[in-house]
C-alpha cells in the first residue's frame, strides 16, 4: 500500500490519547484524538500506514469519501460517519 501523508494532532502523535476521530477534507487527512486543543497547538504529519499498525481498526474508515468524517466515542466503540462540515 502506498504511504499517504496524514494530519495528527500532538496527542496522537505522542500516543497520549488515541485516534477517534478521521477526517478526509479536500483530499488530506486528517486522525485526530477528537479532543479539545489550545489554539496554540501544533499538528504534525505522519504516514498513515504507521497510524494504521499502531490501530488496525483505523482501516475499517480508509474508505471515507472525500468530505466525511469517522468518530467514535473510544476504541472498540462503533465509528460515526458523516458528511464533515468544519468547526
């Protein structure tokens, strides 16, 4: 599989907190833990198939269509898909 870069707050990146929410916005994606951030927060980029073996059960939203968002309220929980309308 081809790596495709991802967006991920400093949560996920630092393995704080998991992934609950996936967003595909435009074409980039985005894995986020879903929480709040101070708007001082740093994102950082990442290859999603490292997001993907650190979570397998992230696969089961790599089908989103452009402009839909996956949320769960934790791992295990059943993913939410939605048409993703910023803010």
């Amino acid at each position: 599989m081809a790596e495709v870069r991802a967006i991920i707050c400093s949560h996920v990146y630092k393995s704080e907190r998991p992934v609950n929410l996936v967003v595909l916005a435009d074409g980039e994606w985005m894995l986020l833990c879903g929480e709040d951030h101070s708007p001082d927060e740093k994102y950082e980029v990442a290859g999603i198939n490292h997001l993907y073996e650190r979570d397998p059960s992230l696969l089961e939203v790599r089908g989103l269509l452009d402009n839909q968002s996956a949320e769960r309220e934790h791992p295990g929980s059943k993913w939410q898909i939605r048409p993703w309308t910023e803010g």
